[in-house]
C-alpha cells in the first residue's frame, strides 16, 4: 500500500500589479491602522467586508463605510488535509468563512485552537492580529480566528451569508 498525500510542489509563479480603487484603498488603510471596515449597499442595506466598489446583487456603488467589530460566527467551514508549501500549519487545519458582526457576507480565515472534529457552523470567533509593528495594508493582518466561549449562534443570524 502506498504512502497517503500529505503534500504537493508546484512550480507555478506569477508576478502582477495591482491598483486598488477606492473601496478597497479605503479597506486596506483601515486594516494599516487596526480597524475592520465594510461598505454599504444603499439599495438593499448588505454590508460588504472586505469591501468591493459596488454591490454584486445590485449593481450600486457604495457610498457609506461601516465599522464592524472584530468578532463574528462561522457560516461554513473545510477541513483541509492536504498541505500547500507555503503553510506552517499541522494538518488537518480548517479554513473558515466568518461573517463578521455588521457584515452580510463572509470572509475566508484560518481557524486555529478548535479541533477539526469541534468546529461547527455557528460557533463564534474573533480576529487574531499578527504583532502591530508588522501590519501592513492587508488582509494578511488578521493572523487567525479564535473560538470564544459564547453560545453558538442562531442559523437565523448567518445562513444568508452561505
């Protein structure tokens, strides 16, 4: 019998550049300072995070940013058992789509100190931050979520995010 896959190598490279607009540029220097920030649609009310230029469901441009706390609840969730070379993570790991307080719709996020066989849609995180000195204008800010000890939250609460 052989060995199971625990990793792949690829030798894929692509260099680009990109600009962002004002949505993002507005996204990415509030992450610079520490702040989750999402936009909202004027149309039907959803609140974007990470923030886009204009609602996908309604074609609006965005005018109002909103302030969203660093918590939020798991809306669905993998299980990833195949490790990729640039992670430094045991496997398995999950990977999180969480949608955070004031948001409608989720973001993609590490999960760590939950047992893969713990994890539940529903449970609730916060946002882990990487050491200040090292934030840059990214995403890349947030190191992980985390579990709180909180009652899961209601389906009601997150199921249009899925």
């Amino acid at each position: 019998m052989s060995e199971p896959i625990t990793g792949i190598t690829t030798p894929i490279r692509m260099e680009y550049r990109y600009t962002p607009g004002t949505a993002t540029s507005l996204f990415l220097r509030a992450m610079k300072e520490g702040r989750f920030e999402g936009r909202r649609c004027p149309s039907c009310q959803k609140v974007y995070f990470p923030p886009r230029g204009g609602c996908s469901m309604c074609g609006v441009e965005f005018a109002e940013s909103v302030p969203l706390k660093n918590t939020g609840t798991i809306a669905t969730y993998t299980v990833v058992n195949v490790n990729f070379a640039n992670r430094t993570v045991d496997l398995p790991y999950v990977v999180a789509e969480v949608k955070f307080d004031g948001a409608d719709v989720t973001t993609s996020l590490l999960l760590k100190g939950v047992g893969v066989d713990e994890v539940r849609q529903g449970m609730r995180v916060e946002a882990k931050w990487i050491p200040e000195d090292e934030w840059d204008f990214s995403l890349a800010n947030i190191s992980h979520v985390e579990a709180l000890d909180e009652p899961d939250a209601p389906l009601e609460s997150y199921k249009d995010a899925i």
